[in-house]
C-alpha cells in the first residue's frame, strides 16, 4: 500500500501511541478498571452501555478478556497503579478498523458515526466523516434537535440531539448553536436509539455501519447493527460485544488524551482504508 505523506509507518505510529500515552501505561488507573469489571458483572446498566450479555461474564471472566483484548494484568491481585494497554493490539485494532471501513467506502454504504467523547473524539471521527461522504457514502444525521433524557449520577438531565461536522452528539438543552462547547459527555445508549429510531420512522435509509464509542457502539450492535468503535480500559462492555459478536471491531486505546494526539491515528486510519482527508 502507498503510504501518503504525513502518514506515519507503522513503526512510528507505535512509538506516538507510547509517547501520547494512548497505550502503553494509560492514565486510567487500574482501580477504575476494576470497579467497571465489578459492576459490569453486576450487570449495572451505567457499563453496560446498552449491551445485554448473553452470557454470565464474573469479574474474573472480564479481567481474562480485558488481558486478551487490551493487555492489561490478567492478575486479579494487581489492584493499583496505571493500567496499561498493549501497543501492538491498537495497531492490530486501527488496521481491522481501517478495514471495515474501507469497505463501507468502496460500497457506498450508509453511515453513523457518534460519539460520548465530543471534546477528545469530534476530530478523529470528523475527518472520517468527510472522508467518508467525499467519496458517496450517506453520512446520515437523523433525529438532529431530538430531546433525549439521559439519567446520570446527577439526576435526570435534558440533553439535545446535535451533529457537528456529520458527527452525531449531545447538548445540554438550551446549548445548541456554533458558539457553544462541543458537546456533553455520556456512556447512555439512548441517543443511538433516538437515531435510529427517527431514520425509521422517516423512512429514510438506515445505516449499515455504526462508527463511535461508548452507548453508540453498544447500543448499535445490541439492535444488530455492524458496529466499529473505540474504547479504554475501563469500557470492558464493547470488548464484550466484540466476543459476544454484536460489536465486529474495537480499538483499545485511551480515550480521553488531547484530542491532537489522535490526528496521527485519523491519517493512518485513513490511508489504510484508502480514503483521504
């Protein structure tokens, strides 16, 4: 494959996700990790993100497929610290992420993407839109101004359905317009229901592929869409949908760095899908 310029090799692009702290040692520590292991077990629906397992995942059951998935600890004693994310598995995850894309690309297929990361991920997940519709594919934005009520550990709060560059996301109501902040962060799977939802009732096309994280990842596959995402350490719900074979691609990797030091990863993404920005 020709590789376009500013694109980094392989090589290098391991040593930036080492040097960004996007594997590697991450800054999720491990104690967080642990207690989403716990409550996913638990079942509780704030990491399940939209997910019903089909079969009884126990908190050692989430830490072999975390190590298997990531390359965290596969000891249930290591308890502290940072918890770490093997380099050569984000690769292996980016080309298969690359993949599915690329043939979403060749077959004009129609597309979501959204996100629960607005302030880390909007970019990443922008370029792909453009990439994306330039070359025929429906990037589709259904639902645009729905209210959504999303429980958080706040209480009830009014969100507002809103796309920013083909990029769906959440507001706070009362929050829309360009002059406002990029969006609110959420694990709820509701806006990918509301979505989805509207595109049916309008009778429009549905998409055939899901890109994004969080709720949009595992909301999409547990409604039997094909879905490719992000996720961290401590979101074991998409590698469990990935093994459960309702989420086809997770790239493990954190989530929350600068959202700069994900633009290496967008140009990689797309040269190995031969798209361009």
């Amino acid at each position: 494959m020709r590789q376009h310029r500013g694109v980094l090799s392989t090589g290098a692009l391991r040593a930036h996700l080492l040097a960004a702290r996007l594997a590697g040692p991450v800054a999720t520590s491990r104690e967080e990790s642990l207690r989403s292991y716990r409550l996913f077990a638990a079942r509780d629906p704030r990491v399940l993100l939209g997910l019903d397992p089909e079969s009884t995942w126990g908190p050692r059951d989430v830490i072999a497929l975390m190590a298997h998935k990531c390359g965290v600890s596969a000891d249930p004693q290591h308890t502290t610290g940072h918890d770490v994310i093997d380099p050569e598995r984000t690769l292996a995850g980016l080309d298969a992420f690359a993949e599915r894309l690329g043939q979403a690309a060749r077959r004009c297929e129609p597309v979501l993407l959204g996100t629960g990361h607005p302030h880390r991920l909007l970019g990443f997940y922008a370029a792909l839109a453009g990439a994306l519709s330039a070359v025929g594919c429906p990037v589709l934005t259904p639902a645009q101004g729905r209210r959504v009520d999303i429980t958080t550990r706040f209480g009830l709060r009014t969100y507002n359905l809103d796309y920013v560059r083909g990029v769906a996301l959440v507001r706070e109501a009362g929050a829309q317009g360009a002059g406002c902040d990029t969006g609110a962060h959420t694990h709820s799977p509701l806006p990918v229901r509301t979505a989805l939802a509207a595109a049916a009732e309008a009778g429009g096309p549905l998409p055939t592929l899901v890109v994004g994280d969080h709720g949009w990842a595992c909301g999409a596959g547990q409604l039997g869409i094909d879905t490719i995402g992000l996720a961290d350490t401590d979101d074991p719900a998409l590698f469990v949908g990935e093994a459960e074979g309702r989420v086809s691609v997770v790239v493990p990797l954190d989530d929350a760095v600068r959202s700069d030091y994900y633009r290496p990863l967008t140009r990689y993404v797309l040269n190995r899908a031969c798209l361009s920005q």
